[in-house]
C-alpha cells in the first residue's frame, strides 16, 4: 500500500502475526494493521484475540490488510479442504470487530500452489475495513494482482477513483493459464524483459499472457 507524500505514520501496536499504525492525512487520521496470520491454526488464535483487543480500543477509521490464512466461504477455496469450523472462528472475529470484508477484482484466488499435480487455490489475502473507514474513503477498492515469484498474489488497494471509470473491460488473470507447464516461463521472461518498476513488470507480462492465451487450446476471452 503507498500512501502519499504528505503522509505520516506512527506506530500503535504490534504483535508477531500483525503491525498496527496511525496515519495522518492533512485531517484525516485512520488505523492501518498488517496481518500474516501463523498457518498452524493453533497459533492464529493468537492473532484473532490480538484483534479483538485492538478492536475494544481503536476509536478510529481502521482498515486491516494482508495474508489472514484462513478463508470465509467453500468458494474461495478449490482443490483443498474447506473447514467450516475455522472459517467460523475466523467470521466470529470479523464480526467482534465490525469489520466487512471489502471484496476484491481481479483475480478470485489470492495463494496457489501445485501439490502432487493438483493446484490448489485459495482467498486466503484480503483487506477488511470498519464502516468510518468505509466512509473516509467510499470510493476504495482492492485488486488481486498476478502473483510472479511467490505463491501469493499482490495486493493493490486503491482508495480513490472508481473501479468502473475505464471504459475498457480489466485484465484478469485465469486460473488456467497457471496449469499450463510452459506459462511459469512465459512470465518470468517477460519480467525479465520490463523496465524495473512493477507496473511496467505487470504490463509486460499481460501483454505476453494474453498472446500465450490466444496460441493456447483454451483460448479464454
């Protein structure tokens, strides 16, 4: 996330699965935590009860963001087990904290990891928010970015202008290119080729990934 020039941040709290922080805006003053929830599910639990505890005190707008490890729904997982036991837990400290998930474009999975010749997918990045934050910025969105040399996908959140100003339909990534053994390649040369900047990385390789499609069976459009 980049915040502007004009910006400043200080630090709130901070946990070994989360870092809290106040940023000022001119007159704007909001709570940011970035979260890498512990994959054993034991350990999350530590995490959860840290947000409950930030979310008794913080009085202002607060936006939490990152890898939560854990999914909400069987739709955001394909391939692996789904838990309804966990994603209960993991809803019950959305809602003690009142925070809504704002959703993403872009690609439906955010982690994928191919195990024994299966790809197993899952939402496991997200940015929720609290309604006063909802409000301060009513036109922010995140976008799932393509993921490159992790097994994780990027996070793009954008808090102002409208997902829908660009008359021309997004760019999205589909799943089926990551089952394809030659499209790893195909992005990490076309990485190789950008200047070294991430937006123009991105372009490059949607350039090259939309031709990949066009010369591949499934021709996806």
């Amino acid at each position: 996330m980049a915040l502007s020039c004009s910006a400043t941040t200080s630090d709130f709290a901070s946990h070994p699965q989360a870092i809290s922080f106040t940023v000022v805006e001119g007159s704007k003053s909001w709570v940011c935590t970035a979260v890498y929830a512990n994959p054993r599910v034991e350990l999350r639990q530590q995490v959860w009860a840290h947000l409950r505890e930030l979310g008794g005190r913080i009085t202002l707008p607060w936006l939490v963001l990152g890898d939560f490890n854990e999914i909400l729904l069987s739709t955001e997982c394909r391939g692996g087990r789904f838990s309804m036991a966990w994603a209960s837990q993991f809803l019950e400290v959305l809602n003690d904290c009142n925070l809504l998930d704002m959703g993403a474009k872009g690609l439906h999975f955010t982690w994928y990891r191919n195990q024994r010749g299966v790809v197993l997918a899952k939402r496991l990045d997200r940015a929720v928010c609290n309604v006063a934050w909802q409000a301060m910025f009513p036109e922010a969105y995140v976008e799932n970015l393509c993921r490159v040399y992790s097994d994780h996908c990027p996070l793009l959140l954008r808090r102002d202008g409208s997902r829908d100003k660009s008359p021309d339909r997004p760019f999205r990534f589909q799943a089926a290119w990551a089952t394809h053994k030659d499209f790893e390649r195909i992005v990490r040369e076309a990485w190789c080729r950008s200047k070294p900047t991430l937006a123009n990385g991105l372009q490059v390789v949607q350039v090259d990934a939309l031709k990949f499609n066009n010369k591949q069976s499934f021709k996806i459009r």
